[in-house]
C-alpha cells in the first residue's frame, strides 16, 4: 500500500467528503435561519465522480473515508453509495457524521451496505434546548437514531458535542454520565469560528474546564495511554461501557497530527478545514482528465498543507465556505 506524506511528513491516509450543503437542521452556529445560498445541482459532484476520485486515491495511499455534509442522510441514493464504496480497494474504514434525524430510518440499511461506525451530533440531552439550538423540534428523531444505530451494531456510535459557554456548558456532566450507562463515545469539540453563527473566545469552553467538571463525577483512566490517535485524547469514567473524548482545536493545536485533506460537494479538494486554499477537480472529472491527473491535484494539495492552522491569531479570517459547505 503506498504511503502519502505531506511536507510535514504527516501521513494522509484520510478523506472527508461533503456529499451535499443541504441541511434539515439549522443549527445557530452552522448555518442561519434562511440557509445557506446553495450549491446548484450541476455543481454537485455525482456519486459517479466522488467514486472515481475514491478509487483513484485509494490506490495513492488513502484508506479511510468519512461521508459528511450538510447533512449526508439528505441526498438521495446515499445507501447504495455507501455499497459502492464499502466495495473500492484499500478503503478499510467507512464512517459518517450524521445530525441523526434520518438515522433510525437508515441505520439498518447503512450497517448491511458496509458502513462501519457513525458520528452523530448531540450538543444537548434536553428537547426544548435542542430545538432552540437547531431551530428544529427533532431532539427525540435523533435519540431514536442513536438508538437504533446501537441496535444494529454500528461500532463505535459517538457524539459529538459542540460546547458552548452559556448554551450547553451545564450539561457536561450528563453527556459524561450517559457513557456510564451506554456504550457511546461522547467528544466534546470546542466551538470553533468556522461557522455562521457569532464566535467570541468567550463562548469557548475549553476542555481543560470540562475535565474538571467530569472529575468531579468519577476518575478519567486515559485510553491508549494518552496517545493522541486522531483529533481526540480519549478517557473512560472507571467502569463505564462508554468514553469521552475531548477535541480542543482552539486549546491546543490538533495539526500535528493531522492525516487528512477535503473533498467539497462542488468538487474542490481542502487541504485544511482552516484556510480557504482549495483546487477543482470538475474540470480534471467532466473534462477527461486522467487518473494520473487527479493525483498531481492531490500532491499539490498534500504540498499546501499548513502546518498548523491559525484560528487563534487574531488576524484570522473566517472560511469563506461555511463548515454545512465544507464538512465538519
Ligand atoms: N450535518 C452533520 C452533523 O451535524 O453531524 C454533518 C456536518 S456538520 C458541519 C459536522 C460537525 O461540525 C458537527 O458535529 C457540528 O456540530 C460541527 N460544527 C459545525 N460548526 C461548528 C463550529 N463552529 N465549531 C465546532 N464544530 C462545529
Ligand atoms: Fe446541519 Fe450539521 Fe450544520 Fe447543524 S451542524 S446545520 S446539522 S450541517
């Protein structure tokens, strides 16, 4: 299996494909009210195509790859997808963040078309709550999803909590005590200034503060003794069937570690979440580029990797692209 390094020397091994902008939630730090402008149909890459750069980079050293939105479970055809990429050479992980509102009609469909483990995103346990946060009554869609998603053995099932200062910060501790009861993977993300919604430092809730907050509920033993696997440092309350996760991106730099790049509905390949450096691959996919083609964007994209992003100078700009836009 060939082995892809940026000039950093990280190995990408991973992909994140934002299959549609299209939401059914409207979460106030992600999108407003009224949506985004969308991406017109012709725009969007067709399953077709984001199947052919899979394969193509699959053979180039990526293994791994993450289907994410806007919302994934909106676009049409995303079982069958699912099917035909669980089928490419050299993929062997195949996961997707979901909001979760379609889950429950999905799950059992995605787990026998080849779907390994999901993500889905839960910043509050209460109803009323969610539905401010969301702008959406859909909080007991979602449980009903994350229930099924355990039923049919989609392993591990993690949420994602986005905490914010003054929304969900009072409800770290039943997140933690959820892990005590359930085999779920709570992360709590720090709110980061990528989406539509107004950022301030001071709606950061950092993970050292949640930490001391969990602590209080039970000892947190470190998983992989520390180690930092992916974006998350992993514990277990002692005993528990669950873990938590914290993934500080404003905290602390996560980029060292970094092994992955970014496919865009419309066909652009990111090479950071951070900066707005993209390429265009639609006219290499509807202009008979060649595979070898593709994979000199790739290179190119692996060449422009920051090494670390910069969200917390304070010359930082945000994204021209929304995080519904890019994939979060
Ligand atoms: N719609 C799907 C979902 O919500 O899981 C997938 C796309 S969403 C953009 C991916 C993840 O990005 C979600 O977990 C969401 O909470 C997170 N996200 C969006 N805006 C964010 C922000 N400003 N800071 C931190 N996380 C954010
Ligand atoms: Fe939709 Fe996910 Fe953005 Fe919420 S975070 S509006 S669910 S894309």
């Amino acid at each position: 299996m060939p082995v892809l390094k940026d000039q950093y020397h990280r190995v990408i091994d991973y992909l994140r494909i934002s299959i549609t902008d299209r939401c059914n939630l409207r979460c106030r730090y992600c999108m407003p009210e009224e949506g985004i402008p969308l991406i017109s149909h012709t725009d969007i890459l067709r399953y077709e195509e984001m199947l052919r750069v899979v394969n193509v980079y699959a053979g180039a050293g990526i293994s791994k790859v993450r289907l994410t939105g806007g919302e994934p479970l909106v676009r049409r055809g995303i079982v069958d997808f699912v099917h035909r990429l669980a089928q490419v050479p050299g993929l062997t992980d195949l996961s997707m963040t979901s909001n979760g509102v379609l889950l429950k009609e999905f799950a059992g469909s995605l787990k026998a078309a080849g779907l390994a483990r999901i993500n889905v995103s839960l910043d509050t346990l209460n109803p009323e709550k969610f539905r401010h946060i969301t702008r959406r009554d859909k909080f007991h869609d979602v449980w009903a999803g994350i229930e099924k998603a355990l039923t049919v053995g989609l392993s591990p099932v993690k949420i994602n909590v986005v905490t914010i200062n003054g929304t969900n910060h009072d409800e770290i501790l039943d997140f933690a005590r959820l892990t005590q009861r359930l085999p779920l993977a709570v992360r709590f993300i720090e709110y980061m200034p990528t989406g539509n919604g107004h950022w301030d430092n001071d709606l950061v809730f950092t993970a050292s503060k949640i930490r001391e907050i969990i602590e209080e509920v039970g000892e947190l033993v470190s998983i992989n003794g520390g180690k930092i696997t992916g974006p998350a440092i992993r514990y277990r309350l002692r005993g528990a069937p669950g873990e938590i996760g914290f993934i500080n991106p404003i905290s602390s730099h996560f980029c060292e570690t970094c092994n992955r790049i970014r496919l865009t509905p419309d066909g652009h390949l990111r090479p950071c979440l951070f900066s707005d450096d993209e390429f265009d691959l639609k006219p290499l996919l509807r202009g008979g580029g060649e595979d070898q083609q593709l994979i000199e964007v790739l290179r190119k994209v692996l060449a422009r990797k920051p090494k670390q992003h910069e969200i917390t100078d304070v010359q930082f700009k945000k994204c021209q692209r929304g995080m519904s836009a890019i994939g979060g």
